[in-house]
C-alpha cells in the first residue's frame, strides 16, 4: 500500500511538468521575438542610409543656393522651387529621426534590461566559478550549473551544495518579479538505468527541473508562477559526448531567464506598422 501511494505521488509530481505543447509554444515566441528584433535591426540600417542620402541632397541644395546668391547678389529670396526642395529634404530627415529615435529607444531598452539581468546574475553568483556559465545568446539571459553542483549521478534531488548556488540564483529572480525562468535538465547519452518509476533520460532531465523549481519555491521563496519545468534529455548536447569530461559537460542544467519585452515588442511592432502606411 506504502508503494502505490509513492507512486500516485510521484506521478503527481511529474504531472506539474511544462506540456511539450507550452515549451513548443515558448520556443515559438522566443523565435518570433527573435525575428522581429533581426527585422527592426535591418529597417534601422535601411533609415540610416536614406538619412544619410537626403542629408547630402539637403547639402548640395544649399550649396546649389549659395552659388546663386553670389551671382545675383540682388536675389533677396531663395527660388520657389529651391526652397520647397528644401524644405521637403530637411522635413524628410525629420521625420527618418524620429523613426530611428523610436526603434533606438525600443533597441536600447530592450539591451539595457539583458545588460542589467546578466551584470545582477554575475555579481550575486560569481564569475569566478567555472562550473556556472553566465551568457547571452540572441537576447536571452542562460546560467548554466554543472550537475555535479546539483546532483548526484543518476538522481534527482538537489544536493545541500547546490541550495547555495540557487539562493544566489533565487536572489535575482526575486529581485525581478516581471521576469519568467525555464528551468531545463539536460543529460549525457548514456541511457539511464536506474530503478523506480524515472523510465529514461527524459523523465530524469524533467524529474531534475521539477526538483530545483520545489528548491526555488518552496525553500527560497520564488513565485511558482515565474518558474517554467522543461527537460531536454541528452538531445541538446554541447559537445560531443565521446569524453568522461564531455559527459560531465553535457550534464547541466540550464536557467533560461526571460524578461518581459511585451512592451519592446508592442513598441517595435507599432514602429513597422508605421513604416507600410
């Protein structure tokens, strides 16, 4: 009777986990995000050309009008056609500013938030530690914590060591209540053959991002509703696992922490929707 009712726990337990449908769709995000910055980012350039096109046209007008001015020194006023053109290149530059102000705003915000989260999650965890990896890729903030911080070959609960490490975590992503973090486990491909109801890598990789997220919780007083429960098993691996230290590598779990950018992307979307008017 004890077994079935560890069991009907456990199963609990892992019911809690991200359904492949929500981290699909999370991925999805991330990705439309992604391509909508690298879509601004090419419009920016593309002001920044005609800015520097019209400015030289507003140049060699003036100098045209100049020229004209000391042949007839008489002249007290610009032609007509002379000064609507401009006119029409200085509002023309105006209005390029504008547009790039907005986009460089929305960029920079966008920056200095990731610039921000990575400089807290240095200062609080350390970068001394070469077992915890801190980068960006693409925008998005990755700690990176070695098994071997966390948990024991083959298991799923979360070492009186690692609780060190995740309070630091903890810290900053208490610090940022607008923020969501995916918890992933990732494993080596060697097959797990461990007892009990964990069938393969992917139930350990899951089991070990439920585990740290009941840590963060339960222990260190993150808000569930800023946690994300993923596993990858061993099919992201970021070497080859052909090593004993290959291996060691792959087997990590990795806190992807996401910023709201709901705003940075409201405010670049309008800007592109400005844009084809």
């Amino acid at each position: 009777m004890k077994k079935i009712v560890i069991a009907l726990s456990v199963m609990a337990l892992l019911s809690s986990c991200v359904s492949k449908k929500k981290y699909t769709e999370l991925e999805s995000r991330n990705k439309e995000t992604q391509d909508l910055l690298n879509t601004a980012t090419v419009k920016l350039n593309t002001c920044l050309e005609e800015k520097a096109g019209l400015a030289a046209t507003a140049s060699a007008l003036k100098e045209q009008n100049q020229d004209l001015m000391s042949v007839s020194k008489d002249m007290t006023i610009l032609s007509t056609k002379g000064a609507q053109n401009i006119e029409k290149a200085l509002e023309s530059i105006k209005e390029k500013d504008l547009k790039i102000s907005r986009m460089q705003d929305a960029l920079t915000k966008k920056d200095s938030v990731t610039l921000a989260v990575v400089t807290s999650l240095k200062s609080a965890v350390g970068i001394s530690d070469p077992d915890i990896e801190i980068n960006v890729e693409k925008g998005v903030v990755f700690i990176s914590i070695a098994d071997k911080l966390l948990f024991k070959t083959g298991s799923y609960e979360v070492s009186d060591k690692a609780k060190g490490v995740l309070a630091k975590v903890a810290k900053v992503v208490n610090d940022k209540p607008d923020f969501e973090c995916m918890v992933e486990g990732h494993t080596d491909n060697v097959p797990y053959n461990g007892t009990g109801i964990l069938l393969d890598n992917w139930d350990l990789s899951v089991k070990r991002s439920t585990s740290i997220i009941r840590v963060l919780t339960n222990q260190l007083g993150v808000k569930p509703e800023q946690l994300i429960a993923a596993g990858r098993s061993s099919y992201v691996p970021l070497v080859g696992n052909d090593t004993a230290e290959n291996k060691a590598r792959n087997r990590r779990t990795r806190i992807v922490v996401l910023p709201k950018i709901d705003q940075f992307y409201e405010m670049i979307e309008k800007e592109m929707k400005k844009q084809t008017k």
